[in-house]
C-alpha cells in the first residue's frame, strides 16, 4: 500500500510505501471500538459527586407536627422530595478504569492505521524542521492538509513546529512509539514523518 509523500508546503512530491506490519491487517470495527471505548474510560477522571440526604446539613428538626395541621407527613427538610434535599442514587467519586492486554492494544493499533489508510487518511511528510517558530510556516501545510483536525507523528519533535503549532486548534502532535488506537481514530488525517513511520514499524519487528 502507498501513500502521498508530502513536504513541508503541502506539496506532493513522490509516494511512500506503507509497512506492512503496520498496514496489511483486515480491521475488524467492532475490535476497534471496544479498545477505543477502552481508552476513553480511562479518561474517565469519574469525579463527580452529589450529597446524600444524610450529608447535607441541616434537617434535623421535624418542619412540623405529624398530624393536625392538614399537611403531608414530614420528618426532614432534606428528603429528597423537597427542595434543596440529598439526591438519591446520584454520582459518587469512582473509578471508570478498564483493563486490556498489550497483546490487544497493540492489534487494534494496526487495524486502525490500515482502516485508516484504506480511507485515504494516512499520509507521509519528509519532515518537521521549520526555519522559525512561527505558525505563518505552516500555512501552505495547513491548506495542503486540506483537514479539519490532523495528528502528526514523528520519532522526535522539532521545537520550531512545536512551538508553531500551538496556535493552530486542529494540529496534534505525538511520539510514534506514544501512538494508540484512539489518536490514530479521532484526527481526520494521520500524517507520519519519514522517521515516525520507520520507528513505529521498527518497535512491531522488534516483538
């Protein structure tokens, strides 16, 4: 499978052959959004928290007489029923943490690069090296992408792009070996830097 090669312009200026390690397995989407569902669980920070009728305070005296008065029984001002009262079966602080095999994060890495890459959104860029740390460097990159929201990946960043990038919302950034099966699902386009794709490849040879 071959990809656009493009420079830091947006340019194409020749095609790159994906790995195969990376990019020849058949993805499966139900695998895919179990393992991406996995990693937005982990997300998760699962700390929202509501107060119990027991919690709250004040509501220690009866509002009034049990009977009487023509009104409904009562015993506390805090009942749930009533205004200001504790909540019942609400959120407590949690954890929302799942657990999956590296065997498995790893398998779902490559079925979402090559579905991604039979969508036509995987591409190659020669590399990230800007003159100056300004984001007017990567206008013709950013018109070139043609893409609402792209992350780039790479075997080390340049504090140049870095720093340029910082002001464009839809740009992302991440170290290959860093790369999961979410990041590479959520951008509309994933685009490598020569050195990026060879070291991604390189850690799937090595086991």
């Amino acid at each position: 499978m071959e990809t656009k090669l493009l420079n830091l312009k947006g340019q194409e200026v020749g095609k790159v052959s994906l790995p195969e390690v990376l990019f020849s397995v058949k993805p499966d989407p139900y695998f895919i959004h179990e393992v991406v569902m996995y990693y937005l669980a982990n997300k998760h920070r699962g700390t929202a928290s509501t107060k119990t009728r027991a919690e709250i305070s004040g509501g220690g005296k009866k509002p009034w007489k049990q009977k009487g008065t023509g009104r409904a029984r009562s015993g506390s001002t805090r009942s749930p029923i009533w205004r200001k009262g504790g909540v019942v079966f609400g959120p407590k602080p949690r954890s929302f943490r799942q657990y999956l095999p590296l065997q498995k994060l790893r398998q779902a890495l490559k079925e979402a690069l090559s579905s991604r890459a039979i969508d036509g959104a995987v591409m190659v860029v020669e590399n990230l090296a800007l003159e100056l740390p300004k984001t007017s460097q990567l206008k013709d990159l950013r018109k070139g992408l043609n893409a609402k929201s792209v992350l780039f990946v790479t075997d080390k960043m340049d504090k140049n792009f870095k720093a340029a990038s910082q002001n464009i919302a839809d740009f992302g950034w991440c170290l290959a070996t860093n790369l999961n099966a979410y990041e590479a699902m959520r951008s509309e386009k994933v685009v490598f830097t020569t050195g990026g794709l060879k070291a991604l490849a390189a850690t799937f040879k090595e086991n």
